[in-house]
C-alpha cells in the first residue's frame, strides 16, 4: 500500500541508518533537516487564514426548544487551496447541554478562489438575544505537519422567543368564546350595549338587567339579555421582580406567566378586545401599545424574549401608578404577580384600592406543584414534616387570596401547566358575566 503524506515522511525517517541517531551533531541535523523543510513546505502550502472572507446568514429568531439554523460561508481567494478545521462559538446555552463539540466544529475544504458553505445548528436553552462569539479557523497544510490558526468576528443575533405551549389550548377557548359571542344558541347574560332580547328572570340573574316595563306587561319577571361588548381595553402587567425568578419546575415563574399572558392576548384579540402589555418591576421593563390583532403576538413575543428577572422587591405603588396612565379608561387589568403574604400584604394591598376602583382587576399566581404532592406526603417522619410545612404554606396562600377577593379581585391560582388554561376560563367568565 502507499504511503503519502505524514506517515510517508515518518517511514523515510525511520529507515535511516541506526548510526545516524547517535548523539552528535551531524546524527541530529540528518534527522531534523528533513523534518524542517516539510514542516516549512506544509506551512507554506497551507491556505493563509486573515485573508479568508466569513459572511453568516440564516435564522434571526427561534422559539425557544425548536432549532435555528446559521449559514456560514467561507471565501478563499488564495492560490492554495483550504484544508481546514472550523470552530463556530456560539454562547454554552446555544446548545443543549454535552451537544457543543459536535455541533460547532467542522471539517472544510475550499478550493482556491471558490467558496463554501457550512450549518451550524442551534438549539437555545434559554430566552433572549444569543449572539455570535468567534470563528477560529485552523488551516492544514497537505502534510497535516503544519497549521495556520486564526479568528475571525462575524456578528450574527439569534433572537429566542417564548415557546407559547399553551397555544394547544387556544382551538377549545375559540369555542366557548363563539358561543359568548352569540354564534351558537348560548348567549351572554349581563351588562352591555347591544341588547338582544327578552326572558324570564331565574336566581342569579342581575337585578340591574331587569326590565320592569316589560315585567309590568306580563305576569313573570323580564330581563334583557346583551351580546358580549367588543373593544374592550386589557391591560396585562407582568411582574418581573424578584419573586418572579422562583423557578418551579425547569423555569422560572416569569416564564409560566409569560405563556399564560399569550393565551390570554391571543384569546382576547380573536373576541375583538384591545390588548396592551406592561412588565414592571422598579422600572418599565418593556411596553406594548396600541398593536393591531395581526400584529399583536409577534409584538408580545418580540417584548417577552429578552425579559428577565430583576432581583429587586417590586415596587407595587410605582406600577400601580404606571398601570393608571397606561389604562387611563375602564379596562381589565390582568396582573401577573405572586401570591405570596409578604409581598401582597405590605406591597400591594395598600395601593389595591386605587386599581380596583377605576379597573376591574384579576391577579394570576404560579403555584408550586411540589408543595401539593408534599401536602400529601406521608410514611415517614420526614415526609409528615414535609406535609405539615406544605399545608401551612397552602393556608397562608388562600389566606391571601381571600384578602384579595374581600377587595374584588378575580384570583387565578394555578400550577404552571394549568394556569395559561385557568386564565383564559376566568377571563371568559368575566365576559359571560357582563363585567368587561
């Protein structure tokens, strides 16, 4: 068999004579002046990195567990042709964990004066803007004996954006909201301007929707009953302090509420409603107004992708007070916060009444589901402990939610796989009562 390159060279130095190795000028300048000169002639038949030419294209956004792929196209105009080994940095939560040797090294080679393209596949772990660190190339001579390494910057930003999961939920929501809106036989029971017809007053129906003209006419008690109202005004706030970095499962909290604020938006622009979104924590943390219904979603995702957590306490009375300007008609304010005492009891509760007496106001919580399958926990010493601090955590949360109740907030309580799904249900419930 032939030999070539590396291991050619190597077998004609080993088939020198053994006296050539003995310890003396003349034996080391026999062995190591061929190994120089094709060291010199690999380095010099190796394709010069700087002056290669590096250009990106492809995905500027993903949604966060789908994959974004980024082109990479490598020009040589040299004379020589390009033997090389590539590596494309991108940051450690590009990939997913133990994926990143494989996924960001290549092989290449380009032909003198010709260009190729190369995929780098990433798979983002986090939210947010993930940018393009360094491309270092180390080109081989055709011995493989010798490289040239350099580094190249080519800006390129991967925008990852919520994952919207709860957007399974959306078809059996649309359903129920056709029937509120008068599209089946169901219609709406409660206040509005668009007056449907007459029927006959049952327990529960509001006193106010009585009509006593009509009641005077007949023998049984008359109500009217109205179409759902379109373009009514939401206001979702998310609160990004500090107790929205609690994670609960895989993610924070702030992520849980970013995926049922989603729901909500997307629900409430198919019923005809305006829906702005407000993130707050010390400060305005990002700002969606006045989108169209086709514009609305990108707009949300676009905002939500780079928020993060701010470990700072919120301040409720700076985002009350910023909710008031956003919202300065009735609307619906959605509050994305949570449900712990400290936080509501000195925070919040204070600054509630100026809310809820302008707005009608539901509050939204993530709950942990580990604390109800430790409320459950039993066999052990451990595990009553564990269940009796559980079940003391669930009754300070009620606790607190009743306050909130007393003051007439609608609460929304739910794990993260439950709570996009369970604040839709009450926004809908809102809706059929007559109270948006």
């Amino acid at each position: 068999m032939a030999l070539t390159g590396r291991t050619a060279l190597l077998a004609a130095l080993g088939s020198l004579p053994v006296g050539i190795w003995e310890p003396s000028w003349t034996g080391i300048l026999a062995v190591n002046a061929p190994l120089a000169v094709a060291c010199a002639c690999d380095f010099a038949l190796a394709a010069p990195v700087r002056r290669l030419g590096l250009t990106r294209s492809g995905d500027t956004s993903a949604r966060l567990g789908e994959a974004a792929d980024i082109t990479l196209t490598v020009t040589n105009p040299s004379g020589r042709p390009l033997r090389a080994h590539i590596r494309d940095a991108w940051p450690p939560s590009s990939w997913q964990p133990g994926t990143e040797v494989e996924a960001s090294r290549h092989r290449l080679r380009v032909p003198a004066g010709e260009r190729r393209r190369l995929t780098t596949r990433l798979r983002p772990t986090r939210r947010g803007d993930r940018q393009a660190d360094r491309v270092t190339i180390r080109s081989y001579g055709p011995l493989g004996l010798f490289t040239r390494q350099g580094t190249h910057k080519v800006p390129w930003t991967v925008r990852v954006l919520p994952p919207f999961t709860s957007r399974k939920h959306l078809p059996s929501k649309l359903a129920r909201l056709r029937e509120l809106d008068g599209r089946t036989s169901v219609l709406t029971r409660g206040e509005g301007t668009e007056f449907d017809s007459l029927r006959e007053y049952v327990p529960g129906d509001d006193t106010r929707s009585i009509d006593w003209r009509a009641t005077a006419r007949q023998t049984s008690v008359a109500v009217r009953t109205w179409r759902p109202e379109r373009d009514r005004h939401i206001l979702v706030v998310l609160d990004t302090g500090r107790t929205s970095a609690g994670r609960v499962g895989d993610a924070p909290r702030l992520d849980a509420s970013m995926d049922a604020a989603l729901l909500l938006a997307a629900l409430a622009s198919r019923a005809g409603d305006r829906v702005d979104l407000l993130a707050y924590d010390r400060g305005v943390r990002a700002l969606v107004q006045g989108r169209t219904a086709n514009d609305l979603l990108p707009s949300l995702v676009g905002a939500m992708a780079t928020l993060e957590p701010e470990l700072v306490e919120t301040n409720a009375r700076g985002l009350t007070a910023t909710a008031l300007r956003t919202a300065p008609r009735r609307s619906l304010i959605v509050l994305l916060t949570s449900l712990d005492a400290a936080p509501v009891e000195e925070g919040l509760l204070p600054v509630l009444p100026q809310l809820t007496q302008r707005h009608t106001v539901l509050l939204a919580s993530v709950a942990d589901p580990h604390i109800a399958r430790m409320a459950t926990a039993r066999g052990n010493t451990e595990a009553i402990y564990e269940a009796a601090a559980a079940a003391q955590a669930q009754t300070e949360r009620h606790r607190t939610a009743e306050q909130l109740r007393r003051h007439g907030v609608t609460v929304v309580d739910a794990t993260p796989d439950d709570l996009a799904p369970a604040l839709a249900d009450a926004y809908l419930a809102l809706k059929a009562a007559g109270r948006l």
